[in-house]
C-alpha cells in the first residue's frame, strides 16, 4: 500500500486474480488486463495456472 491500495490478488479454483486499483489511470500497451477495461476504479489481471505471466508487463503497470 502506497498513498492508497495498489494491488489486491484473490485465489481462485483454477486461477489468480491481481486487481490493479486505479486502473482506469494504468496504461495497458501488452493487453495484459483480462477483465474491468472499462472499470474505472480497479482492472484485473487472471493468471491462470500453467501460463506464464508478462511479468515485464504487470511490473510496468
């Protein structure tokens, strides 16, 4: 937490979710967002299990 939330994960059945608070303000240019494009308040990233995560991306983000 810096200045507010940042981040939050949540685990899953079958994946992990990472909402990205502000995210309407976080450029996405790799298309990494699964969920919440639109959402102004918070996006998400799923990762699911056996994928590899752009961690260059998310880092970036």
């Amino acid at each position: 937490m810096l200045q507010g939330h940042i981040c939050a994960l949540l685990a899953a059945k079958d994946h992990v979710n990472v909402f990205l608070y502000d995210g309407a303000i976080v450029p996405d240019p790799e298309g990494i967002v699964t969920a919440g494009h639109e959402n102004k308040t918070a996006r998400t990233v799923a990762v699911r299990k056996g994928e590899t995560i752009n961690s260059p991306a998310l880092t970036a983000m």
